[in-house]
C-alpha cells in the first residue's frame, strides 16, 4: 500500500475522481480516503496547508499503516534561475527544512550552527535537508521522463525548499536561490519528509509549477494547470512503480 498525502482538496479532486474508493476513514481531523488507483492500493490525505498539518497528517499515515511508501504530491512556485515553468512537473531529490535556524548578524544559519539536529538517525544527524529516496526517485524520473516526451509539460528534478511564509518578492526569491540553490518552494515537504525518515520509510515529493517565485501577482499563476499536471504525473509514478 503507498500513501498519498497532499494539502488542499484542488490538488487531490482528479485522483479521488479516479479512485476505486473501498473506504473512508477519519483519524483525528483527517479523512482518509482508502482503495485502487493505477493498480496499486493507495490511502490518500488531504492534510491541510503548512508543515504541522503535515507533520500530522503524515504520522497518522505511516503510524496506523505503515505504507511501503509515502507520497508528497502538489502545486509549488519555481524559482526564476530553475527554467521550470507554469505546468511543469518537479521531482525533489532532497528537501530542505528553510525555516529553522538562527538568524545572525553573518545572516541566517541552519541547526548545525547552533549544534542541535532536527533529527538522529542510527547513521546520521539531520540538521536541515532530507533525501528522497533513491531507487524511487530513479524509477519515478524514468516515468515521469516517459510521460514528458508526449510533449506535455516538462519534468525537473532538484532540490525543494519548505518554507512557512511563501516568497513573494524578488529580491527574497533571489536570496533564497543564492542560500540553497533549490528548484522550487512547498510549505509541507520537509515535515512529512522529517516524518518519513523517523518511521524509516521511504518518501517520494512530485510538485506542479503553478508560478514562478517573483513580486507576487496572483494573476499570472495558473494553480488548475499545476493541479492537474502534478495529479497526471502522481498517476503515472503509480502505474510505473515497481517492487
């Protein structure tokens, strides 16, 4: 069984459309919704908006569970030197925790530098970024490679940055991207990644571009195009996944 987790009910409607539905279960706040999409048993949560309604979400999942896999699914903004543009797919190799830290007067400085991890594993200490994982990330970009060369919308693969305050202008989009070098901005992917990576399961995050991270103009976003892009490629990774 693979989990599914996105934040809000525009990034999930084509899939529970095409979900053979077995069931319905509230855990919490979260409704959870059980069956068959793309041949694979799935249970999807709309977990809500930022990284405690994520971080929530997550641990219902994979605690009453236990999936094979979790994955991350929804829109994100791109940032302007990615060369991803409105409607394409963007696959996280790692996510990067943005907001915790210090700021100091050498500018702003992750939990290493104050020497407290977010996370201890039996291997390694976590400190801001967590890996997707591997054999997923390959099998999903051979997918979603194959479904780009039908011409519709281009797959990007790179690092995500999880923030609690969107970037909306451009002077902070261009300090960001010269800080982490990332592909895109969330504001739920490092929590359900810091989830993942306490329950040692492997976790997946495939985003729509719905904007690109500048001066903030709603007008110019299309978050429809990135919904339905990003649910597309969900339903692809599933039909190409394998054990």
């Amino acid at each position: 069984m693979i989990a599914l987790l996105c934040s809000v009910q525009a990034e999930a409607e084509m899939l529970l459309a095409k979900t053979e539905v077995t069931a319905s279960t509230t855990l919490g706040s979260k409704s959870i919704i059980e069956g068959t999409l793309a041949n694979e048993r799935i249970r999807l949560c709309i977990g809500g908006m930022g990284k405690v309604n994520a971080a929530h979400a997550a641990t219902l999942l994979l605690a009453r569970y236990n999936p094979e896999a979790i994955i991350v699914f929804g829109i994100g903004g791109a940032y302007p030197s990615s060369g991803a543009q409105i409607g394409d797919i963007a696959l996280a190799k790692e996510e990067i925790a943005g907001d915790e830290g210090v700021l100091t007067l050498e500018g702003f400085k992750d939990t290493e530098h104050i020497g407290i991890p977010l996370l201890k594993t039996s291997t390694a200490e976590i400190y801001s970024t967590y890996a997707a994982s591997p054999l997923l990330m390959k099998q999903s970009l051979q997918t979603l490679v194959s479904y780009q060369e039908t011409g519709v919308g281009r797959v990007h693969f790179g690092t995500f940055l999880t923030l609690s305050t969107c970037t909306g202008t451009e002077a902070r989009a261009r300090e960001l991207e010269e800080r982490y070098h990332c592909l895109c901005e969330n504001m739920e992917g490092a929590a359900a990644a810091q989830v993942a990576t306490f329950h040692d399961i492997p976790w997946l995050e495939v985003r729509g571009i719905s904007n690109i991270v500048e001066n903030r103009d709603i007008a110019k976003w299309d978050i429809p195009k990135a919904a339905h892009a990003v649910q597309t490629a969900v339903i692809h990774i599933l039909e190409g996944w394998t054990r």
